[in-house]
C-alpha cells in the first residue's frame, strides 16, 4: 500500500511539473512571437509578427509589428494584469476596426529539465477574435 501511494505520489508530481500554471513574473521590456486571428464567415483571417512587451507594475503594453514589415506596428495593445489575469484594450492600426476589449491569462509551461520553458498570453474578445503571445524561457 505504501509503495502504490508512493508511486502515485511520484506519477501525479511528474505530471504537474508539465501542466500549464500561471507565471506572472514578467520582465519590464521584453520580445514576443505573436498571432492575431479572426472568423471571417467561413475562413479565418491571421496576422503575425514579432512583439514589444512592456510591464511597469500591474500595467501591460505591448507593440505588435507586422512580420512582413517589421517597422508597422498591427497591433497596440495596453491594459492590467492581476495575477494570472490580463485585461487589454486593443488598436489595429491601419483598419476600420474600432478598439475592442480583450481579456485572457498568462501561462508558463515547463520545458525540458529546467533549463527552459514557454510563457504565454492567450487573450480573447466577444467578436470570435484572438490574440496570442509566445516567448522561449531559457536559462
């Protein structure tokens, strides 16, 4: 009975060291992969590119630069976090879209013997829209 507990103990701790959980620890400046994705009817419209990020306490802003022009930022965005939780306002600049509210979490995935790992922000509106951000941890 001892070693099955042990066991399991040993299998539900290995399992939770590779579960997504909340890492807010972000750095005051800070470079991005990004994707922006929309329901047009039946297809979808995406756009990516590479991101500024930057946090000043509980504040979040962020430039998302068009990857096929890299001097156009798409995206602005600027917003709070509270633990895992972030909350945004988002420009697309160059469109006819009006600033839309997003709303998402950050998340940190462990990579392999912790020398790395994935941080990620996953932000979405009420309009079928989606914002993702992605970073490589290495240390």
């Amino acid at each position: 009975m001892t070693r099955t507990l042990s066991v399991t103990c040993a299998i539900v701790f290995a399992l939770s060291q590779q579960m997504a959980v909340a890492d807010t620890s972000l750095p005051k400046e800070s470079r991005w992969a990004w994707i922006f994705v929309s329901a047009t009817g039946d297809e979808w419209f995406s756009r990516t590119g590479r991101a500024a990020v930057t946090v000043e306490g509980t504040n979040f802003s962020a430039k998302l630069f068009d990857a096929d022009d890299p001097t156009i930022v798409s995206i602005s965005l600027s917003g709070t976090i509270k633990g895992d939780q972030i909350r945004v306002r988002a420009v697309r600049h160059e469109t006819d879209d009006s600033p839309a509210n997003f709303s998402g979490k950050i998340m940190f995935f462990k990579g392999f013997a912790d020398y790395s790992g994935t941080q990620t922000i996953v932000l979405t509106d009420q309009v079928q829209r989606q914002i993702g951000l992605t970073r490589t941890l290495r240390r």
